[in-house]
C-alpha cells in the first residue's frame, strides 16, 4: 500500500466494489437468487487506507443487507423480489473504517441461474397442477353440500348405502341438524348475496317447528314486501302457504 498511490488505491477500491456478485437464499428451498451489486461510499475514503480491507468489507455488508431482503421472497416473483432488495440497498448504511465514517448505498440486479429457472418452472407446474386439483375438490365439496343442504335429500342419500334399514331410518331432528350444518358450509366469495340470505331465512325458519308458527313468519314477510311496495312478491309468498294447504292469516281476519 506504502507503494501505490492515492489515484491507484481509489481506482482499485471502485473496482472491487462497482461490481460484485452474491449468490442469496429465497424462501423456496434450494432456488437462490444470484445478485449483482454496485456500490459507492459517500465519502471516499481518506488515506491512508488498505483497498482491500475496505472492499471486504462493503461487499460483506451489502451481501448480508441483501440475503435479509430476499430470504422471505418467492424466486416465482423475481420481479418483486428484485424491487424489494434494491429498495434496501439504497438506503445509506454506516461503515466505519479507521479514523472516518463513510457511509455506502448500492444498486443491485437480481436473476436467477439456469438451474434455478429450471426449478423454478417445475415448481410453477407443480403449483398450477395443485390449483386445479384444490379447485376441484373444492367444487365437488360445494355440490355435495348444496345437495345434501335439505333433510329429504339426506335421508334418500341414506337409503342408496346398502347397508340402510328402510323401517329403522334416521331422525328426523339429527336429519335437520345435519342439513343445517351443511347449508352453512363455507361458500365462495362471489356468490351472490341473495343467495347467502336465502340459506340464513331457511335457517332462520326451521328454528319454528310449528306450523301456524311459520305460516306467521311467512305473513310478516309478506307484509314486508307490501311495505316496500313489492305486492307481487307478497302475493306470491301467500301463494305457497295456500298451496302448500294452509290458508293465510290476514290482519282483521277473525
């Protein structure tokens, strides 16, 4: 160092330090990032100084800032993953060297090897073929609730399995308790919300066993829809009480 000069000590400190590799975990294991830094010290150095000493140790800094930037990213997102370490590595860090404070901000460029897109595709197949599969099961899950939501459907379900006693069947109220649990399996998020209050009212009704109970539920509903000015819709309500061989209980009717 004694013998080198201030001119060549600067150059050689920018090119150990201008362009630098690291090889960074992501948070897939086995996949890893490769990482190529830039990096400048605001101020430069005061001699006299050892080049190496210092680039030592700003390539040591960097490479821990940027492993800690991107051991959480996903190698499926690299664009992410290269805007969250960069964002980092902006930012100012203090670098004490002997008798100054400099402080070192880098740019960096993250790819990763062709091993690593390789395993990365595969990963990505995998991932889709996952999807299709969850998403699958997921709407086998939602008919089968959707068609088991209602105690008849239960108990001609129970009478297809070949061991069912047709004079012995289950009863009626776990039948009830079943299908209610079934009607309130989780459902999607874009199902309409009218859907959703078609299965609270069910709910909601079967808590009243009693026939002239629901027949006065159902009126109140149908007063409501008059209130609102929907008589078609009360109409229509009405309608199934008397279809259903129950004649409907009007205000003022004796």
């Amino acid at each position: 160092m004694r013998h080198t000069s201030k001119r060549a000590r600067r150059k050689q400190l920018r090119r150990k330090i201008s362009a630098f590799t690291a090889v960074l975990r992501s948070s897939r294991p086995g996949i890893h990032y490769t990482a190529t830094i830039h990096a400048t010290l605001a101020p430069e150095p005061t001699d006299p100084y050892d080049p190496d000493e210092i680039a030592d140790r700003v390539r040591t800094t960097l490479r821990i800032t940027a492993a800690a930037a991107v051991r959480d990213q996903d190698p499926i997102d690299l664009p992410a993953a290269q805007d969250i370490c960069a964002q980092q590595l902006r930012r100012p860090q203090k670098l004490d060297l002997p008798d100054q404070v400099t402080r070192v901000t880098a740019s960096v460029h993250l790819d990763l090897a062709d091993e690593d897109r390789g395993a990365v595709k595969e990963l990505l197949t995998a991932v889709r073929a996952q999807g299709t599969t969850d998403t699958l099961a997921r709407q086998r899950a939602q008919a089968l609730a959707k068609e088991l939501a209602h105690p008849a459907a239960l108990l001609a379900r129970w009478l297809q399995q070949p061991d069912a006693h047709i004079t012995q069947p289950p009863d009626e109220a776990d039948m009830e308790a079943l299908a209610r649990r079934l009607r309130g399996y989780p459902k999607g998020r874009d199902e309409p919300v009218e859907l959703q209050l078609l299965d609270v009212l069910r709910d909601f009704l079967a808590e009243f066993p009693k026939e002239e109970q629901k027949r006065l539920l159902v009126m109140l509903l149908a007063n409501g829809m008059r209130a609102a000015r929907k008589p078609g819709h009360a109409d229509r309500v009405e309608a199934l009480v008397i279809t259903n061989g129950k004649h409907p209980v009007s205000e003022g009717t004796p």
